[in-house]
C-alpha cells in the first residue's frame, strides 16, 4: 500500500476521517481496519479506518480494500 497506492489512502483519509492529506503511510492493519499516518498543511495527524467488514486473510483486506476505494471513487 505504501509504495503503490498513496493516492487511494489520501482519498479513504479524506472521506472516512474527514482529514486532507498531501502524503499518507499506513502503519497498520488487523482485522477491523488500519491506521494511517498523514501529513497535511498543518502538521501530521493519525488516523483509524475501520473496514466494511471484518477481515481473515490478506486477500480479504485487498478485496475490502479495493471497494472502499472504488465506493470513494464514485461519491468522488
């Protein structure tokens, strides 16, 4: 996530923490959701995203993932 896909957790920061971020780094995840460090115009903040559902497996987060960005995409 961190390498690739920086833009999708700006976006998933800025929908389901109500925070605008210029850069973000996930620095952790569990079966509930993940935590994001973010950088903005007035310092650094922490933020906890809760996933849809529950997930198991690594493929489950991706899948859940994937939808909360497509969801934030389209609310766009």
């Amino acid at each position: 996530m961190n390498a690739d896909h920086v833009d999708a957790m700006i976006l998933l920061a800025g929908l389901h923490a109500g925070i605008e971020a210029t850069e973000a780094t996930m620095t952790s995840v569990d079966r509930l959701g993940f935590s994001l460090r973010l950088k903005t115009t007035t310092g650094v903040k922490g933020a906890r995203i809760n996933f849809l559902r529950e997930v198991a497996t690594p493929q489950d987060t991706r899948a859940v993932l994937v939808e909360m960005v497509r969801q934030a995409k389209a609310q766009g």
